[in-house]
C-alpha cells in the first residue's frame, strides 16, 4: 500500500489569515483528490487534480498538483470559521488501483 | 440523485460479539470501498470492490472482518469477534470506477465496551 503523507498535522489560526497544507508521496499520481470532512460526517470532495502542473480555484480555495504528480497544496485565502475541518488528500498511485487517504490536516480557524 | 447509504449509523457493542454493517452504493457505480476511520486520524482503506470481485484487501484484518458484495451491488462488512480496538468509523464508499471520484456515506460509528 502507498503512503500519503500530509503536513501539518494540525493547525490553528485566526480568522483572516491565510494557510497552506500540503500532501506529498514518493510515488507519481495518476490523479489526486482532496476532501474536506466534519465531525460525525464522511469525508466530502472539494476538488480532483490529474495533470501536472494544474491549479484549481474554488472560491478561496486554490489547490496545486506538482509537475511530477507526487505533491500538492491546498491554499486557503481570509480563512473563516467555516472552514474548520479535517482536510484530507487521497490518491491512486500512477500503477495502482486501490484509493488511499493521506492522514489528514486539521485546522482550526477561530473567529 | 441518492448517495451512498449505511446503516446502522451508530452500533454500541460488547467486545467478543459480532456486527455487521450495510452499504448501499450510488446506482452504477462499479467500485466500492470500505474504510476504517479511528478518531482522530484519516480513514483507512479496508477492501476494494470492483464489481463483485476484490481488488484490495491487503489491509482487510482477515482473522475477523469479512465483507461480501454479492450481485455487484449492495455490501455488508462483518466483524467476528469485535475487540475494544475496532472501536471506530467505518465508513463506505462509491465511485462509477477506479480512479473517479469517490462519493462517501455518513458513516457507522462502532463502539467496543
């Protein structure tokens, strides 16, 4: 099984602020996903990146996949309350099939 | 359209006992995927379906959890005997195949006494 790693592990920062999150492996993707998850609900998807390079927007959410498919970042701009949560990235690996969770960044925005 | 279904969403059990959970996933989607979520951590791949046929479950703890997706639809994972350290979410999942989007139920929270 590949592992997805995911830095930091937790984080906590006021309302206004902005933040990035990173999920990195040694092995190349052939698509990555992030989600983000509240207590006591399953994981929802916010976006899917499948070619190097890419960057998506969602409103003040930017997410980046690395040229060579091992990494990416999520960005968040004018963090909100609202965005607290689980963030977690899960991945195929480029010759794989089985679907894996990093283990997640926590944040914490406090209004 | 309708998303993935568990049922029960919460099970209090005692340990040595047996459960079973239930997942009903998006209609035509072909894989499906049960993960394992102790709080606090990122959920745990458990089996891979595609279909009817298993693709994964290199992670599936084989002397206890068994699941079956019979007729390539519905599955139900089993746990016999539970111990204290399956407390957890297991949580079911769906997508129309490998490397799509995959779409999560709420979740069955189990808890070992």
């Amino acid at each position: 099984t590949q592992l997805l790693e995911q830095s930091p592990q937790f984080l906590s920062i006021q309302e206004g602020e902005n933040l990035t999150v990173y999920c990195n492996s040694s092995s190349v993707f052939s698509s990555l996903q992030w989600y983000r998850q509240e207590p006591g609900e399953g994981p929802v998807l916010l976006v899917t990146v499948v070619t190097g390079g890419e960057v998506k927007k969602l409103k003040r959410l930017t997410f980046q996949f690395g040229d060579a498919r091992k990494d990416s970042s999520l960005h968040i701009t004018a963090a909100q309350p609202g965005d607290t949560g689980l963030y977690l990235c899960a991945a195929t690996h480029l010759y794989g099939q089985n679907f894996v969770f990093g283990p997640g960044t926590r944040l914490s925005v406090l209004p | 359209e309708a998303g993935v279904a568990q049922s029960p969403r919460y099970k209090i059990i005692e340990k040595r006992q047996s459960v079973a959970f239930w997942c009903n996933p998006i209609s035509g989607h072909a894989t499906l995927y049960w993960y394992q979520q102790i709080l606090g951590q990122g959920p745990k791949l458990l089996i891979q379906f595609q279909n009817n046929g298993v693709v994964d479950d290199s992670q599936l703890p084989k002397d206890r959890f068994s699941a079956e997706r019979l007729k390539g639809v519905d599955s139900t994972l089993k746990i016999q005997p539970a111990k204290l350290e399956d407390s957890a979410v297991y949580l079911c999942a769906s997508s129309l195949g490998v490397n799509t989007e995959a779409f999560f139920g709420q979740g069955t929270r189990l808890t070992v006494v």
